[in-house]
C-alpha cells in the first residue's frame, strides 16, 4: 500500500533528479524577458532616431538664431565698432619696382593706394618727396638713390589727416662699379695642337655676377670661379669672355689662341 501511494506521488510530482534540484524558469517569464527586451531595441532607436533630428534642426535653424540673438542682443555697439575700425584703417601703399639693382642714379617708383591720397616717399628712412594718387589709386615717383643699398617705403594720408601703417619696403642696390674679371687660362695668344682642340676656359669674378664666354652661360661655383668648355677651329680663335653685375655694370675681355693640329 505505501509503495503504490509512493508511485502516485512521483507521478503528480516532478520528476527526480540526481544531485542537487534544479530550479525551473516559468514559460510566462520567458515570454515577458522577450517582450522587454524587443521594447528596450525599439526605444534605443526611437531614441537615436530622435538625437539625429535635433541635430539636423539645431544645425539649420539654432545656430543662425542663436547668431541672430547674439547680433541683437549686442545691437549697435557692434555695428558701430565695426564701423568705426573699418572707417579708421587706412591701408598701406603698395611699391613695385622693375629691379633689384641698377647703376642708374635716377629710378622711378611705382605703387597703388586708394585715391586722392597723399603719399609719403622714404629712403633709408628720411622723407623724400610727396604725391598724390590718381583717380585709380596709382601714383610714382621720379627719385634718386644713394650709393649701395637703398632701403624704400612709403605710406599713405588721408584728406582729414589719418596715416597709414609704412608699407612693404623694396630694396634697390645703386652700383657703377664695374665687375672684377680675372682670366686663369688659357693666355692670350697660347697655341694648341694635335688632340688640344677642346680648352676649358677658368677664371674668377665678384659675387653675384654673370659670365658669358662667345655669347654661352660660364658655370660659376661658390667661390666665384667660372669655367667654360670651348671648342676650338683651326687657325686663330677669338674669345670673348663678358662679366655683367645685377645692376647692369659689365667687364669684357678678349683673348685669342691658336690651334695648329
């Protein structure tokens, strides 16, 4: 009898197991766990759906109206300090020259300003001559420089008194000296024969200084020493060998040699 009562009993209960019991999950929870968390992933995106719209509304329309704000709340102040900076600021003159160097005493400087304004010349930093601009803004000078380097600015006036800034400085280098020239070889009236009809024309020069040999660019190095391979025809050959600064002062020199094969 107790036996039997015994099977009734594991048949109405659970099933047994061995070890420790294991705890069971109702199905309704299961089913509500899914539930939450299909909600839960529908509100995150609602949610960064709507971050990206007050982005896009307060990129197109809050940043101009928090401008618009900031303009009407400061109102006139700063349209006046503005008006009043730009009313004040008077800009300088602009120079332009054709050359770094010249050995021309007498230059004419050229530039741009705004019109009807009275340009200051400076040189080396005393006031040359004065001018005024044209109608277009243009204006220039007829000057003389010093010798060496001549270091030019200029700046602006205004009819009721105001001063530019001085402008950008142009620096022109008066020079008549002529360039030194020194030729190492060949000498004048050397002879070459048989397989010498190829000579390498060597001397020295100042720096910054052109050379040409019969009309051809010498290579010059740091030192100031130019060279020139030259060909030389039968008979008599005439070379010329001309050095030109950039102020336009120029040395020239000839020599002439002789290739007999």
């Amino acid at each position: 009898m107790a036996e039997q009562l015994f099977r009734k009993q594991q048949v109405v209960g659970s099933i047994p197991t061995v070890g420790s019991p294991r705890k069971t999950i109702p199905m309704n929870r299961s089913r509500l766990s899914r539930k939450l968390e299909k909600q839960t992933i529908k509100n995150l995106i609602l949610s960064v759906l709507g971050i990206i719209i007050i982005l896009i509304a307060l990129i197109k329309f809050g940043i101009p109206l928090l401008v618009n704000i900031s303009l009407f709340v400061s109102g006139g102040k700063t349209q006046e300090s503005t008006s009043r900076n730009t009313t004040s600021f008077i800009p300088p003159p602009i120079l332009n020259s054709k050359y770094d160097a010249t050995n021309s005493a007498q230059v004419k400087i050229s530039g741009l300003a705004s019109p009807n304004q009275i340009i200051d010349l400076y040189i080396n930093g005393n006031l040359i001559d004065k001018t005024e601009t044209n109608d277009n803004g243009t204006f220039s000078f007829e000057t003389l420089l010093v010798p060496g380097d001549n270091l030019i600015k200029a700046k602006a006036t205004t009819s009721d008194g105001k001063e530019s800034d001085m402008s950008e400085s142009l620096t022109i280098t008066f020079k008549t000296n002529a360039p030194s020239l020194e030729i190492k070889f060949p000498s004048d009236g050397q002879v070459f024969s048989k397989d010498q009809n190829i000579v390498e024309i060597k001397g020295t020069t100042d720096p910054h200084v052109r050379v040409t040999i019969n009309n051809f660019w010498a290579i010059i190095d740091e030192k100031n020493n130019f060279s020139y391979t030259l060909s030389l025809k039968d008979g008599e050959n005439e070379i010329k060998i001309l050095a030109q600064d950039q102020a336009g002062n120029k040395t020239e020199k000839t020599i002439n040699v002789t290739y007999s094969p």
